[in-house]
C-alpha cells in the first residue's frame, strides 16, 4: 500500500540500512510476507506502509456498511496457524471492517511485526542495481534501504479512482471516496447525499447512508446484480467445527478455488424449468454465493443457462423494489456473475425508502458539478455531500503507481504501456528478485486472498531458499515464459463469459487502460502450476550467479 512520487530531496536522504528483503505494504499480504520471511526463513526484512497502521484494504475501506464481499468467516482469515484459528473469534458470517481490521491488528501484534514495519512511509523510488543484484528504495520520510529482494504486496485494490466531471472539483462539499475513506466519523444526519457508484462498496453503503441522511441521490451508471448476503451471527458450533476440521478444510478450499463449499456436478438440463426454479429459489434463501456456485454446471459459460438465472435474480429485484420504474432502471443487462458479485444488505429494498431517488446516467447523464449540485442533462440534484464509490485502477493501478525501475532503468510504466505482462502473476522479465503477491495474472480476488497470500509468499519464500541454497545471486523470468503465461490466463478468461463483459476485471472502469482479463480464474490449478514450475527447477526462469 506503499506507493507515490512524493520524494524527497537528494540531499535529505538517510542510508537506513541493508536487509535481506523488503516488503511494500501491511495488508493481508504483506503482513504475512513479513512473518514467513523474517520469522520462518530467518531473514532480515523491512516492510513500509504509506498507511498509519496496519490492514491494507481494511485499514482505508471504512465507509459505512463496508464489510467482506465473499463468504467470510471463519474463511477469510489466515489459515496457516492451528493457535490463531483456534485463538480468534468471529462473531458474524459476514465479517464487517472492524472486524477484520481488529484480526490483523492482533495477527501484528501476535506475531511482533510492528517492530519491523513503517508506517506513513510512502516509497518514492524503487530501482534495482544489476552490479550489486539489489534493490534501492528511497522514501519520502528520507529513508535509503537496500535488499537483494523486493516484495511487493501492494494491494489489489488500492489506487481509487476519481471521476473527472466538470467541475467535480469545484463542489464545495464534503467529498469521500469509499476507498479514502476518513477515520472520523462522517455525520450524513440532515445532509442531501450523492453516491457515485454501485458497485459492492456503493451497494454496501447506500443503505446505511440512508438511515440517516435527509435524503440520498444514487447516479447509477450500470445496474447490478447482488446477492443478500444473509449475514448473521456465527455459533459456536459453527467455529468449533472448523477449529475441530481445520486441516481437512484447508485442503479442501486449497482444492476448491478457496472456499470450502462444494460446487454443483449437476446439469441445468437433468433438471425441468419447475425443478430448476426451486433451485434457485432455495439458494437464495441460502444466500452468499450460493446461487453461482451451486445451481448447476457452466452458470459463467453457458450463456442460456446464465440468462436464466441473470432472470431469476431480475425478478427478485422486481419483487424487492416497489416503484416499477425504479425497479425498472436498477434491471442489471449483463451476464450474472461476470462483474464482481455483489453480497447485500437490504440494498434493493433500499429503493422503497421515500428519502432515496435513482439517477440512470445511461438515460440523464451528468453534465457538470456546481458547489453545492449535481447537474444532469435532465435536472438539478442538490447536494452537501458527494460519496465516490467509483472503484480502482484494480491489480495493475498500484504496481505502476509504485512504478519499479527494473534493468536497464526500464520503468514498470514503460514495461506494461500495452499489456501487463508478468509470469506466474508473481515475476516480471526485466525485474529481477521482485515478486508480487496478487499481482496482475494471479488467482487474486477469484481465490480467498488471504489463503492465496499465504500460498503464493510460500512458493516465493522456497524460491529464495533456492537461490541461497544454489549460490545464485538473481532470479527473473523470461520474455518468453511470460508470453505463454499471457496465452494461458487468456485461453482460461475466453472460456468463460467474464471477457464479454465491461467490468474492472477487464480493465474497462479506467478511461485509457489497455483491455486485458487481470486475474487467473482457476485458483486450484494456479497454485498446482506454481508447484510444477519449482518441481521443474523453476522453469521460465533465469538465473545468475552471486556476484
Ligand atoms: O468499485 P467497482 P467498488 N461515473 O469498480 C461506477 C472489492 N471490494 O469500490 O459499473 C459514474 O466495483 C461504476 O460503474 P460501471 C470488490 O472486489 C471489497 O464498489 O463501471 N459511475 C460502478 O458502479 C469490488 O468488486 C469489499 O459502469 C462510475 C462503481 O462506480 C471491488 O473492491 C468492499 C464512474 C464502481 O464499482 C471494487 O468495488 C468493497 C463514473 N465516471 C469492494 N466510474 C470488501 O470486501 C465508475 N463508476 C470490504
């Protein structure tokens, strides 16, 4: 999470020291890179946050509302450590941000890894030195640290991005983007609120904006499919249970693309359109991902079956909204699924409060922001507060924002102008000893991230013990391992209905940005991948000796 061109003067720079890796970034991954490096390989590491504390995503993302947007707890926590499993309690099924937060502020404090992290550090500099085989990174607190590697756990969902309407900077209001958000609360009490924006953290925010603002304005620019979240309060048995099978289950999400629910074997047409009706039916009321992952086999392939169930949750909308021409414009018209699925709280039935009105920008476009308004083309929206839930530059946006100088001084800006190349979503040809955790080309948010940071720095973690084992002083993959990285993500995306779709999986909420599917869709596969290519002696990659 640490990344701007805020420097410091050359002359105000302090040589801070020599480590054996730094880790950029105090989120879920790289508060683990540093646990793994430092107290499982007896490392020395640095880690850097630009944040004040740990938490990454949990520690910007605290809109009202905000909470895990997957099938959370007990899953979405570290799964490597039996006494922090049994040790930690989850009070709710769907872990709100507090909640999470307050799990890594102990997983820090547990693990002593605040001793070995600075905050408020943003990294200005990051430039690899091909004589030494080491990376420098300057800091704008003044800082020079060297480390033969560089982690970067940066974040997947990090760089917010603001639209540029005109005038947007001439309101003269409060103004939050849901990723930004302040650490002081946020009185919506008598205020007219806009929302930009409904994807999961606008769709988790309205409705509590709305129990206390006099009134809230929604621009909605695409309708959206979500799912009620049915988040309740977690038992004991339920905990106990996964304390009890902890193993099992591990290897079971490690098998199931990170979840530990079975997914159906069952076809659409072994079913008739009365069956498959109570199917969806009852995985709605199940809630979560259910209805995506268990009705039958290809909802993300199969455009018939898709259109079924986009259908079926078009007619949930329909019965949850009670004005028809709103219910009309929050119709989603993309395939179910291939946008991030959204998990709700009472997000449609939002839409029957009399102090909530939806803007279509498809049909009334904005045309401009005055100080204290909303001007579309077919009226006046007044406003005291404008909420941005307008997203990332997702996966690719904090890398570039970090901007590496790799060999040669090629910049990380220059090196994916076009395409974000990497292989194995961890390494990019021409930086050498400089590993991502989700990086672009990896499971990342299609696995459960904190599983897939543990498994991914592990993998990492056995690479550098092999450039020590071996005397090899630099690691870095080939142009050409990277080429057949970029066909197999591909040729797995174009089997499915996701590329079909304008999302920011596709690059598509980024005016510019070039059109490339950002993740890896078969987690499982992914991580067996990673295994062969070790087992192989680390095929697509180079080495060099220590010099
Ligand atoms: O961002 P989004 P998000 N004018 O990009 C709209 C994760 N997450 O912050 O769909 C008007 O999904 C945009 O419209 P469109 C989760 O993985 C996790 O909600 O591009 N509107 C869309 O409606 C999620 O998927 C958690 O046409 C504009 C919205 O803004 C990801 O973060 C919680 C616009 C952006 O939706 C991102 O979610 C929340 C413009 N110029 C999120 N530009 C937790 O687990 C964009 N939009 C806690």
């Amino acid at each position: 999470m640490a990344s701007t061109t805020r420097g410091a003067q050359p002359n105000d720079v302090r040589d801070e020291g020599e480590y054996d890796a730094i880790v950029i970034g105090a989120g879920f991954g790289g508060l683990y890179a540093l646990h793994h490096l430092r107290d499982k390989m007896g490392l020395s590491v640095r880690a850097f946050d630009g944040a004040g504390g740990v938490g990454g995503t949990w520690w910007y993302n605290r809109y009202p509302g905000a909470r895990v947007d997957a099938p959370s707890s007990p899953f979405y926590a570290y799964t490597f450590s039996k006494e922090l499993v049994n040790e930690w309690e989850w009070t709710e099924t769907q872990t709100s941000q507090a909640a999470v937060l307050a799990y890594l502020e102990h997983f820090a404090d547990r693990f002593d890894l605040r001793r070995d992290i600075q905050f408020d550090t943003w990294i200005s500099d990051a430039r690899y030195d091909e004589n030494t085989q080491r990376w420098t990174i300057e800091t704008d607190t003044g800082d020079r640290v060297t480390a033969q590697f560089l982690i970067c756990a940066v974040g997947a969902l990090f760089v917010a991005h603001k639209p540029d309407y005109p005038g947007i900077n001439d309101f003269a209001g409060e103004c939050h983007h849901t990723g930004r958000w302040p650490h002081e609360p946020v009185s919506f009490s008598g205020k007219r609120v806009g929302v930009i924006g409904t994807g999961s953290s606008g769709i988790q925010s309205i409705p509590e904006i709305a129990k206390e603002a006099e009134h809230v304005t929604v621009f909605q620019r695409t309708p959206q499919y979500a799912l009620p979240a049915r988040n309740r309060p977690i038992t004991t048995e339920e905990l106990s249970q996964y304390r009890e099978n902890w193993d099992s289950l591990r290897a079971t999400m490690c098998a199931r693309g990170g979840w530990p629910f079975k997914t159906s074997r069952r076809r659409a047409s072994e079913d008739s359109p009365a069956q498959r009706r109570a199917l969806y039916e009852g995985l709605w009321d199940q809630g979560g991902i259910h209805l995506a992952i268990n009705s039958y086999v290809g909802v993300l392939v199969d455009k018939d079956l898709n259109n079924e169930v986009s259908e079926f949750v078009r007619d949930k909308i329909r019965e949850a909204v009670r004005d028809p021409e709103t219910a009309r414009k929050l119709m989603p018209d993309y395939y179910f699924g291939t946008k991030r699925l959204i998990l709700d709280n009472g997000y449609f039935e939002t839409y029957n409060r009399e102090n909530v009105a939806l803007v279509d920008l498809r049909e009334d476009p904005i045309e401009a922001f005055t100080g204290s308004s909303v001007r579309t083309r077919k009226g006046e929206h007044k406003i005291d507060i404008l909420v941005l839930a307008t997203g990332f530059d997702a996966v690719s946006g904090s890398m570039l924002k970090l901007n590496p100088k790799g060999r040669g001084g090629m910049s990380l800006v220059e090196k994916w102008d076009e395409r974000f190349d990497t292989y194995l979503g961890t390494t990019i040809a021409g930086f050498p000893n400089l590993f991502m955790i989700h990086g672009p080309g990896s499971p990342g948010v299609f696995f459960t991230m904190p599983l897939g940071a543990e498994r991914q720095m592990e993998w990492v973690g056995n690479c550098i013990r092999h450039l020590r084992d071996n005397g090899l002083g630099a690691i870095e993959s080939t142009p050409d391992a990277e080429t057949l990285w970029d066909k197999e993500i591909k040729q797995i995306a174009d089997h499915t209905l996701y590329p079909l779709t304008d999302s920011w999986y596709m690059g598509a909420n980024i005016p510019g940005k070039p059109r490339q599917f950002v993740g890896h869709l078969r987690g499982s596969q992914y991580f067996e991948r990673l295994a062969e290519v070790a087992e192989a002696g680390y095929e697509g990659f180079a080495f060099e000796a220590v010099r």
